[in-house]
C-alpha cells in the first residue's frame, strides 16, 4: 500500500512502441468520427466538464484502445485520437501528452472483454452522491436500468492508501476499479465520480448521461421520504428494452452539439 | 397477470390499415403545424428531452389522433406525423417505426371524449416527487390549478407485474393507465414520469409546462416546512380563470423555439 | 367578503377615458425606453416568464402610470405600453386587452407616493418559499438589504376568501395588497408570486432579481442548520450603499439581453 | 469598533498619484489581456455577475496590483485595467471610478507575498453555505484540494461592528479579511461570498470556479447523510498534482467565453 500514486505514475509524455506491423490494423474512420462526435456530446450535455474522457476498444485488435490525447473532451477532433496498448501505453502519442487516467481505460478492456467503450466523468449530481456515507446509486426510473440494485463505489483509500490524489494514475488501481465493477456497469468513485460502461460508444454515452439523471433524481426523492427503486426484474427488462431505443437519443444530441459549435 | 410485458407489444415498426375511404378525412394543415410546434416547445421548454411525446385527436375524425412517428421531439415535422387509429394502430405509417407507448395516447383518446390532446413526458421535478411513497403532487400556486388536490400515481406493477420496462407498450396497459386518470388532468406514473392531457393542444402543453413548475416548487417547499395548498375551490377557478390567458404563453414559447432553432 | 374574486373583475378589453387634455403630457420617450428594456431584463435574467410585469409611475402626472398591454414582458415593445390611471382604467388601450393584474400596480402607486415603479412575478424561488407555512423571506446577503427582517406574505383568503384564483383582478383586493406592504419594499404572495417596489425602474428591477437570488439562498441554508441572516441595521446600511451601484448590472443586463435577441 | 464602515470609506473616485518615475514600469501587456480574458472567463463560467473582481500583482513591480475600473467584469477590456498600490490608491484612474473593495485585493497583497492573483465573488453556493452556523466548507472532491479541512469563515461583525454593508470598503477591514486566510487559500464571507487567492492568475479563476461546485457538492451531500470529506493528505497530493491541469480547463473557458460573445 502506498501513501501517494504519485511515485508510481507513468509519465504524462508518453513514449511510443515501435510496432511497424501495425500500420494494416488502423481503427477505421467511422469509429473515430464516433469517438470525436461523443466527446463533443458529452460536453454538450453537461457530463463531462475540462475534465473527463471516452474511449473506444479498437475496432479491429481488441487488445488496444483509442482516446484523445491530454485536452478537454470538448475541443476534441480525430486529429487528437491517440491508441493505447491495455497496459495504457500509447502507440502513437508522437509526444503528445496523454491522461493521467488512462489506466481507467485500459484495466476495464483488459478485465472485461464485453465492453466496447468506457467513459469516465464527474458530472454534477454523482459526486455528492458518492460521498454520503452508506448510499448506493440505485436505479430510480426506467430510462436508467443498467445502474440496477446498487452501483458499487470505489473507496481508493483501500487500494492506494489516504493520501492520494484520487486519480487512477497506474496499472495497480486501474486494475483494482476495473475489479470493483463485480459484473455491473458502472462504478462511483468516491470524491471523485463515476466510470461507466458500454457494448458501443452511443450505449456508453446514453449511459453516462442517464447515469447522472439517476443521481439528480435520487438525491431529490431521498430528501423527501423512502424511495421506490426499481426491482431487479424491472431494471433488467428496461436495460433490455429502452436501451433499444439510444439511436434516438444520440441523433438528437449529435444535432444539439453541432448546432452549438455552429 | 404477466412478468414483463415484451411479449404482448405490438410490432415497432406498424402494419398500415388499409381504408381508401379515408382520403376525405385528411387532417387540417393547421392543426399538424400546431403539433409540429408543440414538439418543439416541449423540447424547447425542456419537457421532453429526445424521450416523450404529444398526440392531438383528428379534427375530422374522433376515433383517430396524430402523433410523430418514433423519433426525438425536437426534430420532428409535418411529414413526420403519423395517423392512428383508437387501438393504437397506425393508418400510415409506411414502415416507419412508431412509438412504444402510442398505447398511452390511444388509450386515453378512447375512455375521455373531452381530451383533445395528450403529452406523456419524463420531466425533471416529476419523476422524483413519483417515486416518494405516499408523495402526491398538489396545486401550489395558481398557474397549476388543473394539478388539483392530489394526482394519481400510476403503480404498474398493479397492472403489470413487477418485471415490466415500466413502458406502456400495449392496449391492456394503455386502459388501465386511462383508468388511473378518474377525472383527473394528470397522472404520475411511478418511476417513469407523468401524463396530462388538456381540450387543445395549447392547454396540454401549458399544463405539461406548468405541472413541471408545481412538482419543482412542491419538492423545495416540502423540504422546508408545511405546505399550504391551493384549496379545490382555488383550484377550480384559477383553471377557469388562468387558462384563459395560455395564448400568450404559447406566443412566447413559439417565438422561442423558432429563435433557437435559427 | 366574496368566494370568488372572478365577479368584480373588470373587463379585460378596457374602455378608454376620453381625455383631450392630455396630450400635452406625454410620457418621456426616455421613460418608455426605459419600461421597455425592463421587460426584457426581467425576462432575460429569469424573473418573469410569460406572465409578472413592471410598470413606472408617469413622469409628467404622479396620478397615471405606464404598463404594458396583455402581452409576455419579452415581446414588449413602445408601442405596447399602455396609460393607466390609479383606478387602473387604461387611459390609451384602444381596444388592446390589458393585464388582469393591473390593480397591483394601480393601488400601490395610491398608497405608496414614493413608489416608482413596481414588479409583479412569479419566480422559480419565491413561488416554493410563499408557501411553507411561517417562513419569511428575510434578507441573507448584502445585495438583498431591500428584504430586511421579513417579508410580510399576503393570504389573499383574508381579503379575497377561499376560492379566488389568486389573482390581483379588483381595485378591492390591489387595496389589501397595498396595504400589506406595511413600510416594507417587498411582499410576497402565497401560492403566487411576489411584488417589489423601487423609486425608479432600475432600482425595482435590481429588488426583483436579487430578491429571487435571496429567495433560492435561504430554501438551501436553511435545510442545513440556523441561519445568520443580516440585522435590521447592516440591511439598512447595504440598501444605502450597495444600491448606488445598481447602474453596473443593468449596464449588463441590457447587454445582454440585447445579446441575446440578436 | 466602528457601527459602520461608511465613514471611512475612501472615495470611490480615486485621486491619481503622481509618479512620472513609473512611465518604465508598466505591467507586460500578456498580463493585462490575461487579466481581461479571466474577467470573461469568471463571467462566463457562473462566478461572477455585475459583481465580483479579479486583480493580477504587477509582474514587474510586487508593491502594484491591476484590477478593472468599476464596472461588470464580463464588459472589462484593457483599457479598463487600473494599476493600484497596496494602499488600494489608484495610481492611473484619470477620474474613473473605482471598486469600492479594493482593499480586499491589496491587503492580501500586502500581507501574502505568494500571492499573485485574488478573486472576490459571491457564487451560488458559497453564499448559502456561508450563512449556515458552524458550517466549513471542506474539500469534498479531488478538483478543489485546495479548499482543504475547513475554510475560515469572515464574520465582519467581529471586525466591522453589526451594522456594516459587509463590504470591505477601507483598509482596515481588507486587513482583518488578508488576516483571517491563516494560511488558508480561500475565506468565505458571511453574508457576502469569497475571496480565493492563487500563483496566477489562471490558478485563482481555476479555484473560483471549483470552490463554487465544492460548495455545491457540499451542499447537496450534507442534506443526506455524513459526508466522507478528502483527508488533509488527500487534499495536499490533490492541490499539487490536479492543479498541474490548469491550462486544460482556461483554454477551454477561454474559447467558450469567446464563442460566447461572438
């Protein structure tokens, strides 16, 4: 156990594998449109502020992922997509910085090989929600089934010590948030925010959007009285059935976005 | 009583029903142009999100509405309009996919002659204060008479099961929730969102808006103290006398949307 | 005594005073410029939404005063206000429909000679504190000295009984309103709104912007604990003095406004 | 003990010193349009209104400070940055008037030489939190470290007497506020905001920014239950590892700000 992640940390300029290989195994282009046009959703839509990321696992080598160099989601273009190894080491950095968090990313695709895409955030209502001791996130109304009976949080304190930085800044802590997921899909990180995961990056982006809704609402209704939570049934059939239905939700916001950048 | 209710959904994308008769009976323009507004104040006026929908009834035709076609609120147009019959069937579509929960419109349509428009929507305040047991939304102030002394709240599971999406996906559903209405202009459905209705398509988007501001109002007030309530008197006559006025709120709204949208 | 104040209301569509003699003493253009831009700055900075107006005490006869025509504030323009006079007969209507609400601001311009101008609203934070049962607004920061040690709350059932829509719609009950104000500057209406008053346009639109911000202050620190709200003599000392700053926001809301319509 | 700080206020139009010694020392013109830019910024970001300020120490001489004339931070340019001293004499006013609480911004220069850059502010959520008894604000999240185990809170009665305007309008109240900081990086203010203080200037907004949504959490978090707050470790590591990010979210305010005002 270390009393700071900072000695442990990779370096935030990343050195690039020299792997000539791999020019064949480029991720196709509507995937990296896919990835800039959630950046700029998420943004749009108040999940992620300066601060915050989505990646997607490569398209064609599922042992490597893509997310955009150091920079806030917002001004992100495919020019700023970077891959990374599932260690979190970037292939094609060519200096550019890279997030201190990666390890968020690479540890889930190493742990998890049904999820496509992860994004990590620290909207506004999960924050206070994983700090109140005893709480649990629990899904609240049909549009956020996948948060089911209780989302876990992740305490950092037990795998880093109590004088980190919260951050997920090493393979050593990625790997231990990516096992605190226990087979939901998303996971509060306490004094910090959230991760949350997805088949595709349009059901990962609905997700963390619904995921913060969930919050809002939960922190409101709790105020008030005892809640009625979702069943178990229940959130599985709307899992099953709603997130059918995110095509509608993620054209609207694509439209949102470009409409505001102009 | 079933476990979920996917297996008695009608098909997504609807047969068409074939009736040359019904060239005749073509809905007034205007009364679509309304519509198509009123989708974009909902979505404007942040009612909807890319979820929720609203349906007026045929001007021509009782025993017909109109709706969008499955598709986000704010984006959609006169040809997106879709024509349905009373059991929730769609005149013509032409493989377009429609609504899931049509059966809500469909349903009310046919047990209330005097509804004339429906909007069925997931708003912010609304959802949690239908999640609180024992929680009803009451008139607090004069522009939610029609909020009356206390709305229904809509259990599925006593109609359902507790396995449900909490969607009304079909005819059973759609009647057991216009059961739940019982003279009133509201219902919250738990966990779900709520269902107005009003004698044109002005008054149910003004109620929907407004129902809005009373739950908002209602779980900040709640937290503080005891709340004095409109009576059922204040109620009656501020729906007779404040919903006179809902042209000018519409006006603004209009102007609004069309700003927004450039 | 009356169950419903709907009888006494005067016809929306006034009838104009055949007054030849006063063409000689038009408002200012100043001053209409003036009402105007208010408008849009109420509505601009969320005090009003299509419903609440401002008016201003004619400048050239202290027994008239300016108002806009039934309209939503964001729409105004010069050629819509409308002369008043302290019975609230429109003087210039021309068939135009006026506000309903108009005795508010003609009964406080009787009572009240060093009253200005006046606004009515209905904003997002009031509406929820004029309910909780022996809440008072009372002044929290500096910018809100105007508050003081407790804003008295009109119960419109004492002057009005119980079955009004609660609405201002009489000469008998803009008397009751007035007299309520009791020295105060601000009186807050339950289950509806609230009506602030200033010794120039300017200084009523300061009041009613920052008693909302006051408004939303105090429902969040007081479901944390005892509050230290200011003294009578510190909120003395901050109307004195943080009001003679108030050329700097409007300065910015106009700015703004006129931003925002393009 | 004075009963009100009215009396010793200096006049808000300032006498210039004259000082043609100084023509060689004037401040580098990337500081002055980084000072505009984070006038924008603050405004744009929901920290500032037509109130609060932002001032910069002179890169080339410590006993100066710049700060806008009086007036909306969202409007300065930089023809409106007046150099002052830490007296709070405006050396180069030529008549314009000045912010009546100068004196924060040159007492804390006086009495902090790590500072370089001070913002006052009265955001959302820092003003309830302030009026709360024996409430702190505490770091809750890994983004405001710096807000630490328990901001000092300013009661000015102490300083000030109880019948102030809670301004801090002379020297001696800017030196019992620059007093109060006790190490600390931000003071709240009771009944009025905050003052943060940074190593730049883009470290001061950085703060501004994050307090308030510190004080938001807080907030939301402490209505439901005890709150697991950072450890003073955890806000140390934070404060030197998450502020090293501060580029990331100015250029992305910078751009918004921008986009914003066309």
């Amino acid at each position: 156990m270390c009393s700071s992640s900072t000695h442990h940390r990779s370096e935030p300029v990343a050195v690039d594998i020299d792997d000539a290989a791999e020019a064949s195994a480029a991720p196709s282009t509507e995937l990296i449109e896919e990835l800039v046009a959630a950046n700029q959703i998420l943004f749009d839509q108040g999940v992620v502020d300066a601060f915050g990321h989505i990646s997607v696992r490569h398209d064609k080598r599922p042992d490597r992922f893509l997310l955009a160099r150091n920079m806030a989601p917002s001004r992100v273009t495919a020019q700023d997509i970077v891959e990374f190894t599932l260690d979190g080491e970037a292939v094609n950095a060519n200096g550019r910085k890279v997030y201190l968090e990666r390890f968020i990313h690479s540890e889930i695709y190493r742990a998890r090989p049904d999820v496509v895409s992860v994004v990590h955030s620290h909207s506004h209502s999960i924050v206070p929600l994983s700090v109140v001791k005893g709480m649990r996130l629990k899904a609240i109304f049909h549009m956020a089934g996948f948060v089911g009976q209780g989302a876990p949080v992740f305490e950092i304190r037990e795998a880093g010590g109590d004088a980190t930085d919260l951050l997920i800044s090493n393979n050593m802590l990625g790997e231990a948030l990516a096992r605190h997921f226990d087979g939901h899909d998303i996971v509060l990180m306490r004094g910090h925010g959230s991760t949350v995961v997805g088949g595709s990056i349009k059901q990962a982006v609905y997700r963390a959007v619904y995921a913060e809704l969930n919050a809002r609402y939960q922190l409101q209704a709790m105020q008030l009285g005892e809640v009625t939570f979702l069943t178990e049934e229940e959130s599985r059939t709307c899992v099953q059935n709603v997130e059918g239905q995110i095509q509608r939700p993620w054209d609207m916001w694509l439209e949102q976005a470009r409409v505001r950048r102009g």
